[in-house]
C-alpha cells in the first residue's frame, strides 16, 4: 500500500471498525474480536508508515478543500508518528483490558462503549497525522465530542455532573481560544500548514506572538493547563479503561502533541526564542506541575490521585517545549511517549484493583500487595516511571528534560523538575510501600488477582515501561528527526 | 419565445396556480401530488435559473413584456438565484415529510388546505425573492405573510390561534412599515423599479424622505426578520404551528426577509449610504449581539424543545444580521452562507420534532427522556444538528463562525470575536439540556412504548441531516455562491 | 417659524399630518387596547393612513383627472391609485383573516379579551398545555 493510501486506512480502519462493533451487538464475542481485529490492524498501519518516516519521508496527503485557502489534509511528520504508534499500540492494550473489565463489573451499553472507543480511536489518528491546523482542530473537536458518551457512561447523576465540567471545559476553551486562535492564524499566516520553523516569522509583534501563544496554550484545553485542569479529575467518573484512554492513550496526548506541535510548526522555537514570550509559560506550567502534584498529595481516592498526576506529568512536556532548547524538546517529546505507558499501567492497575477488591481509596491498600502481586508489580514500575527512576522510562525522558532545562540556564524549570520529583515520590512510593509492607485490615474478604485479560494488559504495559527505558531507539530517533535536523 | 426564456414568471405561477386546483380537487392525496409536484417542478426552474445565471449573468424578465420601468420586471441575480433554489428545495423537502407529519396534527377535512395554503406560501416567498419591483415585494410578503398566518393556526393547540393572531398583527405592522417606506421612496425618485429607484436616488441622496424611508424599510423588514426586539411573534408561532410549518417557515420565512433588506440595502440604496450617513452598522451590531446573547440565554431555560428552537432562531438571525453590519464583503458572505446553513439545520431540527412529537406526544424535555434508546436516529439527528447551531467544525454552522469570526478580525475587532465564541458556548448549553434528556435520564414508564419515527417522516431529515454534515466541508455550493452573491451586492455601481 | 409660515406649512402638509394622526392612532389602538377586535379596527385605522400617504401627493397642482384628452397637458398621477386599490384588498384580506381568527379564538377560549385569555391559558389546568 502505498503511504498516502496507509494514511486513509489508519482513519478508516477504526471507523469501519466502529460500524461493525454496532452491527455485531446481539454477538458479544464477536463484537470484541471485531475490536482486537481493528486494533491490530490499525498498528500495522501505522507501523508500515514508520520505515518512510524513519528514512526523513513525510508522507503526506491533501483530501479537498473546505474554505478557500484552508483543507483537509495529513502529514505525517516524526511527533505525528510517534503519537500514532502509541495511539494505535495502546489500543490494542486497552481494548483486552476493557474487555476483561467491562465483563467482570457487567457494564451496561457495552456496544456503545467499544462503538465510542473506535470512534475516538479514528479522531486520534487524525489528530495525530494532521497535515494543517484547521485539520487538527476538527478531529480535537471530534475528539471532545466522541468520548463525552464514554465519560457519562454510567448515566448516574454523578455521571452527568462529571460530563458537564468535562464537555463544558473542553468545549469552552476549544471554542473561546483556539479557533479565534486558528482563525487569526490564517488570517495573518495565510496559511495553517504545520511548516519546520513555523509559518508567524516576521509577521506579528512580540506582543501579539504571546497573546496569540497565550490563546494557543489555553485554548488546548486537553493539556489541561491550571485553570482550565478540572476536567481531568471530573472525567474520572468514567469507567476505568476510559481513564486509562484518557489519560495515556488519545485525550491528553492529544492536547500535550498540539501543544508542542503548535510551539514547533506554527510558531516555530527560533520565532518565539527570539521574541522572548514563553517565560510566562514555563511559569503556569511550573505552577500546574507543583499544583497539581500537592493536591495529590492531599487524595485519597486512587483514581483522583492519577489523575492530579496526569496534570502534573503533562506539564512537564509543556514546561520542556516551552522552555525551547533542543534536549528538553527531545525529553518533551519522549516523556509523551514514557508517561503514556506508565500512566497507563497505573490506570490498569487502579481498575483491576476496583474490580478484584472493589477499593477505591489508597487508605484501603494495605497488604494489598501480597494478594494481587501481578498488579500491585505492575503498579510499582508505572510509579517509578513517574517518579523518575531507572529502570523505567519516565527516567530517560526527566534526565533529557533537566539538562534541557540546566543547558537553557532555565534555573525555575530545574527547580520544578527536580523538586516535583520529590513530590511524585511522596505520593506514589506509599501507595506502593502499603500495598507491599503492611499488613491488611482485619476483615477483608478474600479475593485473587483481577481477570485474566486485565493482568495481561497490565504486564504488558509495565513491561514496555522497562522495555522504553532500554531500548528507546525507535522515539529517539523519530525526536531527534523533529528537533535536530 | 420558449419555455425556458418565461421560467422566471413560471418560478411564480406553477405554485401560484397550484392552490386553486388544490381547492376544487379537495381530496387529500391528490392535493397533496399537486403540490408536490408543483413544488418540485418549481425547485427545477429555480436550479435553472440559478445555472442560468452563473453563465450567462443577470436574468431581466418583463412581465407581459412591458418594458421596465414602466411594467413589472422579474430580475434574478446571483443572490436571488442563491435563495430562489434555498426556498424551493426546503419546501420540496419538506412537503414529502408533511404528509404523514399532518396526518397526526390536522383534522383530515383540512388537510386539503394545508396544501393549498403552502402552495401560496411559497407563492409569496418566491414572488418577493424574484421580483424587481418594490410593491411586487410588498404584495408578495403580504400573500406569503397571510398564508403564513393561517398555516400557524392550524396548529392542533389551540394557543396556535393566538399565536397566528399576534404575528397578523404584528407582521401586519411590519408590512405596513415596509409600504410606507417604499412609499417615500416613490415620492423621492417617482419609480417603483428598484434599479430605477437605485438610479434615480443618486439625485436625492441624504435627503430626509429618503432616510425616513430607510428606516420604515428596516423596521418593516426587522418585524418580518425577527431582530431582537421584534421577534416577539416567533417563538409562539413555532411552538404552536404544526411541524411541517414550522420546519418550512424556519427556513423560509426570515430567510426572504433577510433578503429583502440586502437588497434594499445594496442594490437601492447602496452600502455608503446606508452605512455612512446613518450609524446603521452601529445599531444593527448592537441588536445583532443583543438578540445572540439574550435570545441563547432564554432558550436555555425552555422545557419545550419546539420553544427552545425557536429562541435559537432568533440567536441565529442575531449572527446574520451581525454579518451584515461589517458591511464588509466578508461579513456579507458570512451572512448569506449562514442563510443557507441555518435554513438547512432549522429545516432539519423541526422536521425532527415533528417525528418526536408524532412518536412521543409531545416536545416537552419530560417527556422525551431517554428518547436516544427509543429513537437512536432521530436523536442523533438532532445532535447533529444541535452540533452545527453551535458551530462544531465537520457541520455547515461551523463555516458560517468561520466567516463571522474571519470579518471580525479583518476589522480587527478581538472584543466581537470573543462575543461570538461566547455566544456558541451559550448554544452549547441548551443543545445539551437536549442531549442530557435524551441520552442520560431513564425514559418515563409510558405505556406509549414509542418507535422510531416513520421513515416517510425520517427521510427528508435525514437527508437535512447530510446536507447539514455535506455542507461543513464541501463548501462549494453554499459558500462560492455566497462570496459571488456577495461580491456582486457589494460591488452594485452606486 | 412666522405665524404665516406656519399656516402654510401647516396648510400645505394637511394630508400628511392626517397621515400621521392616523397612523398613530391606529397603532396606539393596536397597543393599548385588549380587545382582539378593536386591535383590528386600529390596525386598520392604520393601513388606512398609508393610503391617504400615497394617493394625496398623486393629485398634483393644476393636474386634472388621468384621462387623456388634448384639452389639457397636467395629469393626476394614477399609479398611486392603482397601488392603494392593491393595498385595500390586501388590508381587507388581512382583516377578513384578523376576523376569522378572532371567531375560532372566541369559539377556543370563550373570550375576545386578550388579557382573559392570557390568564386561561397561564392556569395550570389547561387541558392542552404541552409538556
């Protein structure tokens, strides 16, 4: 097949795949083979396009014209990949843990749901393989919109209030900033082409570059940025392996690639290096990694405390871009990479907790350990992958961004690196030390580990967590294409 | 002299002569095949005329060939070709959907005029977009707007009454308006013929007459149009109108009024004067964001569905006409484009609820919850369109922001911008009242175990529906022939 | 303004401050008043206004009847004639309508106040409220 054609099949195959998990409802076996088959045929895909992009190729390919001036159109350039193969290989994770999950809790609407996962699937890719901003925006849009069913699946008032903060401030910062921000793009640009170098040069005033970089910024709200974060932990009301799509596959990787794909091909690092508008946000995104990191501190529900952590840990990728010199970039884009699989691994393992024990706090983790030993292992590498530490990758993607941040004289950005590191140590290693070291509550009914296809997921995961940490040749390479040449 | 060189009177006439054959057929179905087929008949003459024109230019048509200015001239441009096809083919949509619609709204005796009265209808509607003599429109607007009036009161609630009885007055008001300042125009230049009145003006340009004139004309067509604050009659009206009324006149009725006051405002008197000798960009704009604003914030507290629409309307009409006050070539496309998108997204939205209330009973937010598992296509047909109100990229609303938003920073004014997203986060509030009924709360234990709704009924939404997603990113069709309509508006030697 | 100014203005525009009255009264009638069918008697009032705006500046100074003859050189304009014969069917079909509606309303509510009926469809046990 050819690239272009590759790029039409990585957005019909999970689409197609959608249409054919609605048509197999009555059969639920083969409804999730459907989803397994969409999976790993969409990672083909896009492991096919990976040669050509490897080798410098761009490929890429224009659909038609909306408004004069400004198509549909794909790229597929070295971030782009790395987002679609971690979207598309998460999937493939995801999808054997929803179906071990979805089952043992008996969830209602389970068509609905791997429907919405396919959807949302195709709108990632999209977002990933985006050739212009205005593409991009659509397929964000689609985004917010196909995972709301998937947040409020449960249908509870909870459910519905979690939805409202979810869809009103995704929504509200998409449409308030970023589509000014868009349209103002094209008005002054002429274009909204993802371009090397960015496509403002020389057009706007330094004052205007950071109003337009503030709307930008803000405007992705799925990078949940403080103020715009408290969608995140409202969307925890979804069912888990939602959370685990997103808060390590499709959502919040969507927001933290626009961000660091709109700081490197719209407004290009040597145009706002020059101008000198990117301190305020090395200062708010500083502010959410510390922020966020001490209100989990404060959690005791396990899945508000991972999600606290996903705002703090998608800072870090916009702190390292914001902060514009090349190694940092290599550790933004990386730990896109890293905190996907940790994250995801946490998640997994936070679900398989609920549906073996039904335990939602860290209080209740005591000794939990000894009886899910795969889960709670699992759960120890996520951890130290986001803390930091070898052997897990989230220690290769810290290490580039500190001497990043040490190489630009950013000494605020150190400061936050390493002093969050204290904090991530603070509020995982004891979930890990209960889980492990003490012994548990009187009383507690005897359970075993959660199913089967969840402790696979779950291994799988943490296995590629230590696998990144040795082997990271593939994302480096891909980021060493988009920062050094 | 062939057909094809009288297709403008026929635009007119096949609808026009419609409506008595309906009234001595008197049997529902035959009238029901009349109409049809001479609303579609009249949706092909208007795609004629429209190709008609991207070729060969301006259409002049002499009735009874008396030359102009003396006689009355039919004249079709790009932007009456644009809203000939636009009102033609929602009514041909429409039409096939009101059979069964009526079937559950009006008595079986009166079906057969409901017919005849949409034949008129679109009579008037189409007799003010072609004609190119200023009492003509008046005429016309007044056998639509009479029509209009009558097909709202046959609505099954009987508030429907007192509902066509406030929009006879107030649309009476508002066409007398319309009389008087054509009056004064006459006085001022003696022609009736509006690009003889556009000629003649240059020689009384500024004059008190001919503003007054100006104004009865904008209030007249306000009243019509529903700008905030007269927009009174219209959440009534579509509440209480059958469905099929409702999703026509939606799409029609302020639609032709919009037109009217481009015309008049470009081809009469031309953008210099009515933007600067009269603060009228100011005063539009001011409405414009007042009706956005205030109309979005009512509708999000409505229990009724038809109501809430309705208000949406008039939040709508507010971004048209905010359009319209750059008085800029863009802000000009924006508003014809956002003509055609709304049109179609309203057209579809009430075609919907009429499938609701033939399914559920009703439209109130009680009662259709839980509606996206008894009715999953309706429903998603209406988020679909709730979609494209507030302007979600991959929907036809969304290029009208587009260009709201482009006209807005071409004048650099940042502040509008954010008023116009602002506003969209308000449509984001009430659609999803709808979408959290429908989809997050259990159905009531009806024993009305509702279906989905009949596929007579569902098919002409449906085909809304995608041309409401077409018409997000094929643009071609709606958008080219916008900017060409509003190039030659801007651009009419004054 | 001199007194004989004044006169002459006044003289001189007699149509158009009779246009004006009227219009006035009849929208006032239109606003102020509750009854369905006094509001039509004012919207008429007013249409009729429009009339006399069209038709009295149609007579011009010295100009006899539009017949044509060569006796005389100044005609009477016609058109506006012709126009307000147009208007009067349209104001009598609207009244015609207004009258109807007014019948059915009455035959609905049992009222033709406009306030009575307001409060009867406000009450809560209106057997036809939709919700």
């Amino acid at each position: 097949m050819a690239a272009d054609e590759l790029i039409i099949a990585a957005l019909l195959v999970p689409a197609a795949g959608a249409a054919l998990i609605a048509l197999c409802d009555r059969a639920p076996n083969l409804r999730e083979g459907v989803t397994l088959v969409s999976s790993v045929l969409l990672l083909l895909c896009v492991v096919s396009l990976l040669p050509d992009v490897l080798d410098g190729a761009r490929p890429a390919i224009t659909l038609f014209e909306v408004l004069p001036g400004l198509s549909i159109a794909f790229d597929v350039e070295p971030l782009g990949m790395l987002f679609a193969l971690i979207a598309s290989g998460l999937w493939i994770v995801n999808s054997l843990y929803s179906i071990g999950y979805m089952r043992a809790n008996r969830e209602h609407a389970q068509t609905r749901f791997y429907v919405c996962f396919a959807l949302a699937l195709a709108a990632t890719m999209g977002v990933a393989m985006a050739g212009n901003m205005f593409t991009l925006f659509l397929f964000y849009e689609m985004l917010t919109l196909i995972t709301y069913p998937l947040v409020t699946h449960h249908g509870t008032d909870e459910a519905r209030r979690g939805g409202r903060v979810y869809l009103a401030l995704l929504l509200g910062t998409s449409i308030m900033f970023l589509l000014p921000a868009i349209v103002f793009t094209w008005f002054i640009a002429g274009t909204t082409d993802f371009t090397p170098g960015g496509i403002l040069g020389g057009k706007l005033s330094a004052a205007a570059l950071g109003g337009l970089l503030a709307l930008y910024m803000f405007g992705i709200g799925k990078a949940a940025l403080m103020p715009f974060h408290r969608w995140l932990p409202a969307a925890m009301v979804a069912p888990t392996p939602v959370s685990a799509l997103l808060h390590a596959v499709a959502v919040v990787k969507a927001g933290v690639f626009s961000v660091v794909k709109v700081i490197v091909y719209v407004f290009g690092i040597d145009t706002l290096a020059s101008a000198g508008v990117t301190d305020w946000l090395v200062g708010v995104a500083g502010f959410t990694i510390v922020a966020a990191s001490v209100v989990a501190l404060n959690s005791d529900n396990l899945k508000r405390r991972l999600a606290y952590s996903t705002v703090s840990q998608l800072s870090y990728v916009v702190l390292a871009a914001a902060v514009l010199v090349p190694l940092s970039m290599v550790g933004a884009v990386l730990h896109i990479a890293a905190h996907a699989l940790g994250k995801i691994t946490l998640f997994f393992a936070a679900g398989a907790i609920y549906t073996a024990a039904h335990k939602t706090e860290v209080s209740q983790l005591d000794g939990i350990g000894r009886r899910m030993p795969w889960t709670m292992g699992a759960f120890a590498i996520g951890a130290l992958s986001m803390i930091g530490l070898p052997p897990a990758a989230g220690f290769i993607s810290k290490w580039y961004m500190l001497s990043g941040a040490m190489a630009g004289a950013h000494w605020i950005a150190v400061a936050v690196i390493a002093g969050s590191t204290l904090l991530n140590a603070g509020y995982f290693l004891p979930v890990v030390y209960r889980a492990f070291f003490r012994a548990p509550d009187a009383g507690q009914s005897a359970h075993g580990e959660a199913p089967l296809p969840m402790v696979i997921a779950l291994t799988a995961t943490a296995i590629g967590t230590v696998l990144l940490f040795f082997v990271p040749d593939v994302p480096l390479a891909l980021t060493r294409q988009m920062t050094g040449k | 002299m062939t057909l094809a060189q009288h297709l403008p009177a026929l635009q007119v006439v096949v609808p026009l002569l419609a409506a008595p054959l309906t009234v001595l057929l008197r049997r529902r179905t035959l009238a029901f095949a009349v109409v049809l087929a001479a609303s579609w008949i009249a949706f092909a003459i208007s795609v004629r005329l429209w190709m008609q024109v991207e070729s060969s230019g301006t259409i002049s048509y002499a009735i009874g060939n008396w030359p102009p200015p003396w006689g009355i001239e039919y004249r079709v441009d790009r932007l009456s070709a644009f809203m000939l096809v636009l009102v033609s083919g929602l009514a041909a949509v429409v039409l096939p959907y009101s059979r069964a619609s009526i079937e559950q709204e009006i008595p079986a005796h009166q079906q057969y005029l409901f017919y005849t009265v949409f034949a008129l209808c679109l009579t008037g509607l189409l007799g003010i977009t072609i004609t190119g003599d200023a009492f003509n429109i008046f005429v016309f607007l007044e056998i639509s707007s009479l029509s209009t009036y009558v097909l709202i009161a046959l609505g099954r609630d009987r508030r429907a009454l007192l509902a066509a009885y406030q929009y006879l007055i107030m649309g009476t008001i508002g066409a007398t308006f319309f009389v008087i300042g054509v009056g004064l125009l006459y006085l001022m230049t003696g022609s009736l013929n509006l690009a003889d009145i556009a000629q003649r003006l240059s020689a009384v340009e500024g004059t008190r007459p001919v503003l007054a004139a100006l104004a009865f004309l904008t209030v007249g067509i306000s009243l019509k149009l529903a700008l905030f604050p007269l927009h009174q009659w219209l959440p009534n009206a579509y509440a209480y109108a059958p469905s099929a009324v409702t999703a026509f006149l939606a799409g029609s009725a302020t639609k032709v009024a919009v037109y009217v006051l481009l015309r008049f405002y470009f081809s009469v008197f031309g953008a210099p004067q009515v933007f600067d000798k009269v603060p009228m960009q100011e005063m539009l704009l001011l409405l414009a964001l007042a009706g956005m604003f205030a109309a979005s914030a009512v509708a999000i507290f409505q229990t009724d569905l038809k109501r809430l629409f309705a208000y949406s309307s008039v939040a709508q009409i507010g971004y048209i006409i905010l359009g319209l006050s750059f008085g800029t070539v863009t802000g000009l496309t924006a508003t014809i484009v956002h003509l055609a998108n709304h049109a179609i997204t309203k057209g579809a939205v009430f075609m919907l609820l009429g499938c609701v209330a033939a399914s559920l009973g009703g439209v109130g937010l009680a009662r259709i919850q839980g509606m996206g598992k008894r009715m999953p296509l309706t429903s998603l047909g209406l988020v679909v369109c709730g979609l494209s109100l507030i302007g979600v990229p991959g929907t036809a609303g969304f290029i009208s922001k587009w260009m709201l938003i482009q006209a807005a920073l071409e004048q650099g004014q940042w502040w509008l911008v954010f008023l116009i997203v602002l506003s969209s986060l308000l449509a984001v509030a009430y659609v999803w009242r709808f979408v959290e009924a429908a989809y997050l709360r259990e159905p009531s234990n009806d024993p009305n175990t509702a279906a989905e709704a009949r596929w007579s009924m569902l098919l002409p939404a449906a085909l809304l529906v995608a041309a409401t997603v077409y018409f997000g990113f094929d643009t071609s069709l709606t958008l080219g022939s916008a900017t060409h309509a509003a190039g030659e508006l801007m651009s009419a030697p004054q | 303004m001199t007194g004989t100014g004044l006169l002459t203005t006044l003289g001189g525009h007699f149509a158009y401050f009779i246009t004006v009255f009227l219009m006035m009264a009849g929208l006032f009638i239109v606003i102020a008043r509750g009854n369905l069918i006094k509001k039509l008697v004012g919207l008429s009032i007013f249409q009729t206004s429009v009339y006399l705006l069209y038709i009295a500046p149609g007579k011009l100074v010295g100009g006899t009847a539009p017949i044509l003859s060569d006796a005389f050189s100044v005609y009477s304009n016609p058109l506006p004639h012709v126009l307000i014969l147009t208007a009067i069917v349209v104001g009598v079909a609207t009244l015609a309508l207004g009258l109807a509606l007014v019948v059915r309303i009455r035959e609905a509510y049992g009222s033709i106040e406009e306030d009575d009926i307001l409060q009867s469809d406000a009450a809560p046990e209106s057997p036809s409220q939709e919700q």
